[in-house]
C-alpha cells in the first residue's frame, strides 16, 4: 500500500520544528543544570556559614547551661521551618533537637574544631518523598571551659526544588511554544518560498504531445532552481525531438509499407479481373513474392533497431581477418557495382575482434550505400587498419551530387534516403545506415561520416579492441 505522500512545505517546517524543539530542549536542560547547581551551591554555602556561626557563638558562652537556657536562640537560625539543628556531647543524648519531621541522621563525620568546614564535609541525602537534603556534622569548643559538643546541621531543599519544579515548568512551556511558532512560520514562509517552484509545475502541466514548444524561464527562475529549469527545458528538447522523429519515423513507416502494399492489392486485383494462364499466374505470384520479401526485410529491420534501442546487448566476437572480410563483401557487390562502372580498391590489413555476422552486415550497408551514391565511373576506396584503440575500416566515394552539412546530418536517421532516384540499383528502405549506427554501438563503437570539399565523402567505423 502507498503511504500518502507528506507536502514538502510540512516536511521542511518539521524538520525546523523538530531542530528548534533539540536546540531550545538542550539550552533549556543546560540552563535548569546550571540553575540546579548554582542553588545547591548556595543551600550549600549558608548550611556551612550557619554552622560556623553556631561555633562562633558556641565560643562566646561560657557553660552547656547557657546553651540549653536560650534554645530559641538557635532555632530562629534556621534557614527553613523543616531544617535541622542538633547539638549533642559525643557518645550523648542531644540537648538541643529541634528536628520537625523526626528524620534519622546519617552517618556523618563530625568536622574537628581545628578545621573549617568545606564542601566535601557535607553529606547528600533525601527525604521520603524524594526532596534532597545536605547533612554537615562539626565539633565546636565551648567558651573557656574548652568542652566540645557535636554540631548537626540539615537543609531541606523544599524551597530549591519548588524553584526548580517552576523552572522546569516554564522551560517545557518555552520549548513547546518555540516549537509551534517555528512550526507556523517555518510553514509559511517555506510556503512562499516554494511559489517558484509550484509555478514550474503549473508551467509543466501545461505541456501536452501537442505543446511541447512551452520552456520554464530560467532567467527569472530562483537561483537554486535554474538549474532544474535547465535539465527540464533540456529534458523537453529531447522529447520533442524524440516525438518529432517518432512521428516521422510513423509516416515513413506507413509510405514504405504502403508502396508494397499497394503494388500486392494492385496486382492482385488485376489478376483476379480476368481468366489468366498458368506463367500469367506465375508471374505474378512471383512478384507478389519480391514484395512481401521486401516488406520481410523491412520489418526485420525495424525489429533489430528496436532491439538495439532497447538496452545494451552481450555478442559474442571473434577474430576476423579485414582484408578477408573486405574483398569478401565487394565481391559480393561487384555485379552492381558493375551496372556503374564502379570499381574497388582495397587497402586493408591485420584483424578486428567483432560479431562477423553484425560485422559484415554493417560493412556491407555501408559499402553499397557508397556503390549507390559514387559517381559513375569512379572507385569505392575500402581501407581497414587497426591502431592501439581497435580497428578501422574506412570506406570512400566521390559523389557525383554535393551533400550539405545538413544532409550530412542526417544520413544516420531511419528511412532518410539522400537521392530516391538511385533505388532502380539497390532497394533501399532508409534504414542501412540507422542498423550500421545500431551494431556499432552494440560492439561499444561508432561510425562517422565526413564529406571534404572536394565531394570525397567517408565513412569510418571503429570496432573496440
């Protein structure tokens, strides 16, 4: 099942959504630390100020007596109704215990009078309901008597975890708000951002097998998108150019067929008009055949480039001798090359490694479209050589008709024929040297065709090593 496709303006705001909800997350969990320790670092330094105060008075008095006879003295020293604040002789019973919620002391060890209390003196621990608490235990002398009694000293963090429950409150609060802020702007101004880009698909809706002359404007396009405007307009060239030879490849197709066609149903007809003899019969059986065998070449033809467009191929290849192979395909040609007093000179040597079926084929193809187009009386030079790249057979004529830049062009398109005139030599369907185009890029080679000032024109195909 396809999963409905998310739009790309509510992809992008997520995405922003999701980095600023990280982002604030991260500050918010970073400041609630810092502000975490920053107020234990305080409970921590008045729970220590407290106790050295209660040493410093502890020094001032004279007896315990004083002591135990001014208790609210030190219990409004408190730093909060649930503190703690012990005083108690070692090994003794404390006489002075002001512990609201009874809580039992851990184990601490009580600082000695000669030394300051510090931060590691003092002792973590919680409460039952999972509010921290910071014990410090220390020894103070009493007066001149020089007595010393244990100090216990506790802070309830009730007041710091409050703070810090608000806090936490209001950074979840931040977070969720900066999250749906940048979700709405993010939104929208991805949004307004991506109108060039719904233009270009309103421009492309637009093209239709009828239209495909419309282009996106680059020049006005955003930066980030000419780019794309450009392969696009690229891409549509190659389809209309596709289209436009599909489209002539389809009425050619349909003249070529046509012809045969018609001169089938045409003879026919006539035939079957009146009584006929035996050879009468014959011999229009046997043109019926010429033509249907010309129109199983041409669908031949047609099935082998349309396999050839289809993808690339594995042929098998072998060594071949290219003189051999040369003179081979213009003896096979000499009768028609005969017809027009057109001779051959071959200069070839050394071996190709191809299809020697598709090979032939090809050379072939291009050696009776020189017989057909050379001028009367002149040579069909066929060279072959082979250099460090592969081989090269080359073949020559001189033309008896100039050929433009643009003919020349278009010498390897389907069913293209250069002078219809000369088909009474060789039936010619177009397509000899759209095949010789289609087997040399099945070998992984090419073919060109060059035409010099003087009216030489050449065809060189380069069969890989």
């Amino acid at each position: 099942m396809n999963r409905p496709s998310r739009s790309l303006a509510v992809r992008i705001a997520l995405s922003f959504a999701v980095i600023v909800c990280i982002v604030v997350g991260m500050v918010g969990a970073s400041l609630y630390h810092a502000t975490n320790l920053a107020l234990s670092t305080r409970a921590d330094y008045q729970l220590i100020g407290r106790v050295e105060h209660f040493r410093s008075l502890l020094h001032d008095l004279y007896t315990i007596k004083e002591i135990e006879a001014r208790p609210r003295l030190f219990e409004t020293m408190l730093g909060d109704r649930q503190d703690v604040i012990i005083f108690r002789r070692a090994g003794a019973a404390p006489f002075i215990n002001v512990d609201p919620e009874q809580l039992p002391l851990p184990p601490l060890h009580a600082v000695p009078v000669t030394r300051p209390i510090g931060l590691d003196d003092l002792y973590e621990g919680s409460r039952a309901d999972g509010v921290r608490m910071r014990w410090v235990g220390a020894q103070a002398r009493i007066g001149e008597s020089g007595e010393v009694v244990e100090i216990i000293a506790a802070h309830v963090m009730t007041q710091e975890a409050h703070v810090l429950s608000v806090y936490l409150w209001r950074v979840w609060v931040n977070v969720i708000g900066a999250v749906v802020v940048t979700l709405l702007l993010a939104w929208w101004v991805t949004s307004r951002g991506l109108l060039p880009l719904k233009s270009m698909a309103d421009k492309a809706a637009e093209i239709t097998p009828n239209q495909l002359s419309a282009r996106l404007d680059v020049a006005h396009a955003p930066a980030e998108l000419q780019s794309l405007a450009a392969s696009f307009n690229a891409m549509l060239d190659r389809l209309e150019h596709g289209y436009e030879r599909l489209l002539q490849f389809s009425a050619d197709l349909a003249h070529e067929l046509r012809t045969p066609i018609g001169v089938l149903i045409g003879e026919t007809q006539v035939t079957l008009a009146h009584e006929r003899s035996v050879a009468e019969y014959r011999n229009v059986l046997e043109s019926n055949l010429e033509e249907l065998e010309r129109l199983a070449r041409i669908a031949q033809n047609i099935l082998f480039l349309a396999q050839a467009d289809h993808g690339p191929q594995r042929i098998e290849r072998e060594h071949l001798d290219i003189r051999e192979e040369l003179e081979t395909i213009c003896t096979y040609f000499e009768g028609i090359a005969d017809e027009r007093r057109i001779t051959f000179d071959i200069d070839a040597s050394g071996e190709m490694v191809a299809n020697a079926i598709m090979c032939r084929r090809a050379i072939g193809n291009v050696v009776v479209n020189a017989v057909r187009y050379a001028a009367a009386g002149s040579v069909v030079r066929v060279e072959g050589r082979v250099d460090a790249g592969g081989a090269v057979v080359v073949v020559g004529n001189r033309l008896d008709v100039r050929i433009g830049e643009e003919e020349l062009g278009k010498l390897f398109d389907r069913f293209y024929r250069g002078d219809a005139a000369r088909s009474e030599f060789t039936e010619s369907s177009g397509l000899g040297l759209s095949i010789v185009q289609a087997i040399m890029r099945l070998h992984g080679g090419h073919v060109t065709a060059d035409c010099t000032r003087d009216d030489w024109i050449e065809f060189s195909l380069w069969f890989p090593v």
